[in-house]
C-alpha cells in the first residue's frame, strides 16, 4: 500500500474508534439503553405537549373572556372561566 493510503486509513479508523465511544452511539448499540432512552425521550414530550396545550388553552380563553363584544364567544368564554373556577373550588 502507498504511504498516503496507510495514513489514510489509520486517520479513518481513529475518527471511526472516537465515534463508537461517542455516548450516543453507546447508547444505540444496547437495546436495552435504547428503550430506556426512548421511555424517558417519550415521557419528556408527553409532559412538554400536555404543559403547553394547558398554556395555550387558558390564554386563549383568556383573551375570548375580554371579547365581550362578539355575544356568542364572550359567553362562551365566560361560561368555561366559570365551569374552571367551580372544578378548582371542589
């Protein structure tokens, strides 16, 4: 082999040896840290999304509870504010 390939190769397998040892990759070579990670990376959306919805659902309703002007959607808005406020009162 040429001295510029040899040299090549050895830089290729080093890059390749510091790639496996990557944690990532770790992870990925065990099936059984593979579930574990995707458990955890499925629980941690599942919170994120069910936090969020919760946001943006009470500052829309919110923001429709000041729209007294539209009769159907200000009582609308008023009606869930006071069905909210019972269910947190109980």
């Amino acid at each position: 082999m040429e001295p510029e390939r040899k040299s090549d190769l050895k830089e290729i397998r080093k890059a390749l040896d510091t790639l496996n040892a990557h944690k990532f990759v770790r992870i990925y070579n065990s099936s059984f840290r593979l579930l574990w990670f995707q458990f955890f990376k499925g629980v941690a959306f599942g919170l994120g999304s069910v936090i969020g919805a919760t946001i943006v659902v009470s500052l829309l309703i919110s923001f429709l509870a000041q729209i007294e002007f539209i009769p159907i959607v200000g009582e609308f808005a008023k009606e869930l504010i006071i069905e909210i406020q019972q269910d947190l009162k109980q």
